[in-house]
C-alpha cells in the first residue's frame, strides 16, 4: 500500500471520501508532468479567453482544467464540481457524496517565469450544496508545483506532506506539519498601500519599524505572488499571509476566493496549529452565498493574526 493510501486509510473509515482524495492527487500528478514540460510543448502562453473572474486564460489554466475533470469524472463520489475555471458549477455523478471545489492551476500569471504554482481544492459535503462554510470541509489540499512536487492534505486531523517521487508515488515527508506561534516574517503585496485601510497599514507600519517600534522585533518580508508558494512556505516555517479588503477590492469583497482559495487554506492551516481570519472573523465561518465569492484572507502564525485582528478592533 502506497503512503498516501496508507495515511488515507488511517486518516478515516470513509473509503468513498479517500477516493476522492486520491483522485485529487492523481490530477496533480498528472499536471506535474504537464507543467514540466510545458515549454517545450509550447503551452505556457494565454488561451485567448478569460474566466469568471475576468482573468484572462493561459492555456495550462484550462489543460489543468480538464484533468481535474477527467479525474474526478471517474469517481462516482463526487456529486459537483466547482472551478475557478468554469462560470457555473458542474454536476457530476447523481449518487456522488461530496462537492470538490477547485483553483485547478492558482498563480498561473507566474508560469512563465517558472515560479511555483499550484492546485488548490476543497471537499465539501453533497447533502449542504456548495454554499456550506468551510468549518464543514470533509478535506482540504493543494498540489505544489516546485523543485519537489508537494501534495499538502488534511481530512479532521493533522495537516500532512507528501512529496511525488520518480515512479509517481506521493510519499509521506511530513506527517504533522505544525506552523509556529509566532513569526517575523509577513506576506503583502506592499504595492497595494495607497488601498489599505487603516488596520492593515497599521500592522505593516508596526512590522517595518521592527525592534525599533511596537513590534519590538525584527520583520522580514515575502511575496512570491503565488498563493501557493507563500501559504506553503509559511505552512513550513511560519510567517503571515495578507490579501486584506481593500478600497480597490471592496466592491467585489476581497481578492481571493472563498470556496476554493480561502476555505482551504484556513483547514489547512488550522490542521498545522495557525489560524485564519477575514480580520473580523474566521475564514471559516464565513457564510458563503455565491461560488466564486471572493473575501478578505489573513492567515499563518496564529499570534500574528491575532495581532491583526487586534489592529481592526481599535477600528
Ligand atoms: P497580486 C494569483 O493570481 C493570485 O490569485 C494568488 O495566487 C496570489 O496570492 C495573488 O493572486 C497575487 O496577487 O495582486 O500580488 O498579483
């Protein structure tokens, strides 16, 4: 039995929700060996089209896609699916017992640059629909794309790393990923000051003024522009994560989305000791009301969220 098989069936008695899982890792083992060769295949320029979200399309976007639907076609558990790449929710098998939402290809503006990318996906309940706050998630994951290739899973328990070897196989390289309590190290696209609002200019500033400020320690700072390059690296060795509301984002209720992006993340990151907020709440309380919402995201070292959170009490 495989690791991942291995750490599935030790995880939980429902073989159905493994299933989907493994077919989840299966997609991502297949777009790893797409995006490896995509240059050479000529595939890492636009689609010539734009999704939902107004973004336009990269070819890889769709080609990654579709393998998640080819994967997840063939599994009878799963009743929808809902994809960053498609405007409308797809239905898939009648008898299915779960939803899979999905960013099959997250940060994909950064493919030909060659900088991790990743697949991001939520399991959710059928009986609930879509629209169910992620405290209910059965799972969570993502697939990064780096020098390794990571799958990042977690059912109710620990948040645990697989790492995809030569023959294809995911193999358990961590089995309890656990994010430190506090950090030193944020992530913000600090290019964005003139939109923040009071909070969050409140906490950078502290931040930057490191052991000569508030703070009272040093600060360093990341963004890779890549979701899943930041949330993993923080998931490793600690770190905050911030793509907070904004007087530009406002009107559509944040950046990032909430059913594929944020929700995820947050069980992740909740399996690995961190915590997430909106900075008014947990991510995952967040009733959502429409698939592709989008909403504010804060999360890593639990004592540095609380240390945003505190900044948008004083209002
Ligand atoms: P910005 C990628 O497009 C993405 O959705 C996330 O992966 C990433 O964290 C964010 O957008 C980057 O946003 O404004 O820095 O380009």
């Amino acid at each position: 039995m495989t690791d991942l098989a291995r750490w599935l069936s030790a995880q939980t008695q429902d073989d159905t929700l493994a299933g989907v899982i493994l077919s989840m890792a299966g997609a991502g083992a297949e777009i790893a060996g797409v995006l490896q060769q995509a240059p050479i295949a000529g595939q890492t320029g636009p689609a010539g089209a734009t999704n939902v979200q107004g973004e336009a399309q990269k070819a890889l976007d769709i080609i990654s896609n579709d393998i998640v639907l080819n994967h997840l076609r063939q599994n009878p558990h799963v009743s929808i699916l809902v994809s960053e790449e498609l405007d409308e929710a797809v239905e898939m098998s009648s008898q299915g017992g779960f939803i899979v939402a999905t960013d099959p290809l997250d940060g994909s503006s950064n493919l030909d640059v060659n900088v991790t990318v990743g697949t991001i996906f939520s399991v959710l309940p059928a009986a609930g629909g879509p629209l169910q706050a992620g405290r209910v998630q059965c799972a969570a994951g993502y697939v990064a794309y780096g020098p390794a290739t990571s799958l990042v899973v977690r059912i109710a328990g620990d948040t645990s790393v697989f790492t995809l070897d030569g023959a294809g196989t995911w193999r358990l390289t961590l089995a309890a990923a656990r994010v430190p309590e506090a950090t030193g190290e944020f992530a913000i696209n600090t290019a964005r000051e003139r939109f923040w609002d009071a909070a969050t200019r409140g906490y950078v500033h502290e931040s930057v003024a490191g052991e000569t400020g508030a703070a009272g320690k040093r600060y360093n700072m990341r963004w890779v522009g890549s979701m899943v390059a930041d949330i993993h690296r923080i998931l490793m060795r600690g770190g905050i994560f911030l793509y907070p509301l904004d007087s530009e984002t406002a009107a559509k209720g944040g950046r990032l989305r909430l059913l594929y992006e944020a929700n995820p993340m947050a069980w992740l990151m909740e399996g690995a000791g961190g915590r997430s907020s909106t900075g008014r709440q947990d991510i995952l309380d967040v009733a959502p009301t429409a698939i592709h919402q989008r909403v504010p995201v804060i999360l890593g070292s639990a004592e540095e969220v609380r240390r945003v959170e505190d900044w948008y009490r004083r209002g």
